[in-house]
C-alpha cells in the first residue's frame, strides 16, 4: 500500500509519521511519500518526520518531495492537510474580523470562509492529481480547515472520494478513558452535528452508558475539555459539546478574551513556529546538511508544548499546565492520522466498525439535506462509510446546526462560482457574524486579501 501525504512540511508531521509508522506493518504500508510546495519546511519538518519513521519502521519505504505528482502517483489513500498563505494569512484573517467586532476564529470563524476561499481551489487541484494518477478507487482524507466548509465544497464539486477527518471528537473520547482509568479504546460515541459543531448524544465505557455521568463529574470540568463549559449548559442540551460550540454559546466572553488578549491564536501560532523554526535551523540543521535528531527533538518540545498549553486560552481564558513532550515509541494516541488510519484499518479487514467522519447526511439527521455533509457517528464497510441514523434531534441543538449548514451551502456555491452575492448571504446567516452590513464589509475585505490567490469574483 501507498500512503501520501499533501503538506507533509507540516509543523505536526512528526505526529503523522509516528501513527503511520507505528501501524505500518499491520496495514501493509510499503511507501510513505510527505509532499509540500515549502522546499524549506520539507527539509525540517520533513526530515524530522522521516527519522521518526525510520527509527520505528525501518523497511517501509519514506519518500520527501515537493512534486504533488511523484506524491499521488498509484497512492492507495492520501492525507491533504494544507495551508494556503501560511501562517502570515491565518493572522490576516482573523485580524479583519476581530477588527469588526466579529469572531476571527480560523474554523468556525467569519475567518473560515477567507481559509476556504485560499483551501479549496488548491484542494481541487490535488484531487485533479488523484484522479488521474492515483489508483483506481484511492481516498482523500482531508483535514484541511475549516474542514465543513471545505467537505461540503469539495463534495459539490463531485469529489465522492473525499472524506473530512478530525481528531476533536476521537481526543474528546480519549480524555473521558483517562478520565475513567479505562483502556484505549474503551470509550465510544454516537454524535451528530458538524464539524467543530457536534453533540455526543450517548457515551458508553465498555458498552455502559455514562453520559450522564460524566456531565455530573466536576473532574470533567477540570481535566477534559469539557473546561470550557458550565454544567448547566450540558445538562440542558442533554449532550457532550465539541469543544469548538464554545464560541457559540459563550460568544461575547471569547471575543472580548480574543481582543483583550496580548496575542490572536494565529499570532500565537505565528510566532511560535516563527522561532521554531529559526531555533530548529541554527541548532539541529547544520551548515553542511548535518542533522542532530535529539536535539531537534528538544527543542520541538520547547515550543510545541507552547503552542499546546495555550490552545484556546485567549479565547476562553483558561491556560492548559501540562508538561508537553514527544516520545516516539509511546503508543501512538492517534490524532487526525488516527482516524485515517483507523478507516484503512477497517477496509483492510475487510469487515466493518465504526468511527467518526465527515460524509453527506443521507437521511442522518431529519431536517437536513441528503447532500449536506455532516460529522456524526458512521458504520465503515467495503471501503465506504455509512452514517448512523439520529433521526429527529433535539430542536435548539437543530436550529443551531441547521443555521451553519445553511452558511455552509451557501459558502460552497460562493466559491464554486465565484460570487460575492452568496459569500455575503453566507455570512450574513452565520450565527456569529448574523449582520449583512457586517457581512459586506468582511467579503470585501477577504476578496482584496485573496485576490492573488482566487482571482476576481463576480
């Protein structure tokens, strides 16, 4: 089997390495290839990924390129974890919301739909690649954000072969089986929403219901990231929230963190990588093309425990204290790879089991389209994944998906065809933007900021 994955000079592309490579032998994983256009985070974050992989298995075959085609070419699946301007743009973004008094968050965020403006002609190129050069019958699973947005589009354009990954509700599982001192994976779920925009209805341990109890559990609210939530709300929602719900339920108190914070996330996540970078390169990249592993290591630990601790601490106000590190031979908790990896798992089986992805509705929840793409629990059988049927949901839990989705409709024909009518209408609906003369302002702004990258709009 061959695995590419598209933005392999990643940050977080020593997490990638370690979840394939670790389960390489099991799925049949003969070659690696991690493609990106930035030849210079290629040959650091790259050449990181490839000695971890090395290091953990070392007769699979672990390619680094910047040739999309070499990457896809006979590719049994591919990952598309991309960012279209890099971090510069990401800061941009959310600049030009915050600057309206609106939510810049990068996914759920009016910046989402400029992301999804940048992400999916660059997507639908590399889907273009797949079809032509892949093998027949290859899946892309994309983790690109804001991944709804980016599902939904990409679906519309007639890429049934794509599937919309996240690691948010599998991590969310993962803290409740510490929580409980349980096994990994001892915890599973039926959820139903969108991406970023979900609700567990049932969490069971072992094959017992604990939903209950863990909305009850004062632990819960202190050890998982159930932190950004009050009891209340959960048990009035009778559901688990996705963490990112917090911008919709508590969105005043994030805009007001976000803009009396020092720092965006972006600009966090900006610098961070900024002086990672540079640090990585003076001390762990030598001169003469010599690479000192161990110390690259360290000082990846350094920064990325920064990047990790003070995830949605401007927004919410509550700062992670973990000390974070990197060990290459723990077993892998799986991340957005896992995912993945745990759909080809199944297909190599040759049986069934279920997971969480991001697929068309079909008849999934009531009051939805067939075509609208969802994120909720689905049965993985013969190589397709088959949503599990939630019927008619609780009604405010609904009307709050139900609005998203609209924008979500509404922001993949905007980008389809190129118009500035739909993008305003999508916003205008977005529950956190909700204005149209809001709306006009920031579709003009992102249509200046993206014109290098789009084109013009009609």
């Amino acid at each position: 089997m061959k695995l590419a994955v598209i933005g392999g000079g990643g940050v977080r592309s020593m997490f990638l390495a370690k979840s394939i490579a670790q389960k390489a032998k099991a799925l049949g994983i003969e070659e690696l290839v991690f493609m990106d256009n930035n030849p210079k985070k290629l040959g650091i974050y790259g050449e990181m990924a490839k000695a971890v992989a090395e290091k953990l298995e070392p007769g699979m075959k672990f390619v680094l390129t910047t040739d999309p085609v070499e990457a896809v070419r006979e590719a049994d699946y591919v990952i598309t974890t991309i960012r279209v301007g890099e971090d510069r743009m990401r800061v941009r973004d959310e600049r030009i919301a915050l600057g309206k008094g609106v939510l810049g968050q990068e996914t759920t965020g009016a910046a989402g739909l400029s992301f999804a403006m940048r992400s999916v002609p660059a997507l639908a190129e590399y889907c273009e690649l797949v079809k032509k050069y892949a093998l027949p019958g290859a899946k892309v699973f994309n983790f690109t954000n804001p991944a709804g947005v980016v599902s939904q589009t990409l679906r519309d354009m007639g890429y049934d072969f794509t599937y919309g990954i996240c690691d948010a509700p599998s991590g969310m599982l993962a803290s409740f089986e510490k929580l409980y001192g349980a096994p990994e994976g001892s915890a599973e779920g039926e959820l139903y929403g969108l991406n970023h925009l979900s609700y567990f209805s049932s969490v069971t341990m072992n094959g017992r219901e604990v939903l209950g109890e863990i909305i009850e559990n004062d632990r819960a609210y202190t050890e998982t990231d159930l932190r950004y939530f009050d009891k209340s709300l959960l048990r009035e929602r009778n559901a688990i929230l996705n963490e990112y719900l917090y911008y919709f339920y508590y969105r005043e108190k994030a805009v007001a963190n976000i803009l009396a914070a020092p720092q965006t996330r972006g600009e966090q996540i900006a610098y961070i990588n900024e002086k990672m970078t540079a640090e990585l390169e003076s001390e762990a990249f030598g001169p003469s093309g010599g690479f000192d592993f161990d110390r690259a290591l360290a000082v990846f630990e350094h920064w990325y425990g920064e990047r990790e601790n003070n995830y949605m601490a401007a927004e919410s106000g509550v700062k992670r204290q973990n000390k974070w590190s990197f060990d290459i031979y723990s077993p892998d908790a799986g991340g957005y790879a896992g995912v993945a990896l745990r759909f080809m798992e199944i297909a190599r089986g040759g049986g069934s089991g279920k997971m969480i992805l991001c697929v068309p509705n079909n008849g999934a929840i009531e009051g939805l389209l067939d075509t609208d793409v969802v994120e909720v629990t689905c049965d993985v059988r013969d190589g397709e994944a088959y949503p599990h049927r939630f019927g008619r949901v609780d009604e405010q839990n609904l009307e709050l998906i139900r609005r998203v989705k609209i924008y979500e409709r509404l922001a993949s024909e905007a980008i389809r065809t190129k118009s500035r009518r739909r993008a305003v209408e999508a916003l205008t609906l977005h529950p956190l933007v909700a204005s149209y003369s809001l709306a006009n302002g920031l579709i003009d702004e992102y249509l200046e900021l993206n014109k290098d990258y789009t084109g013009d709009w009609e």
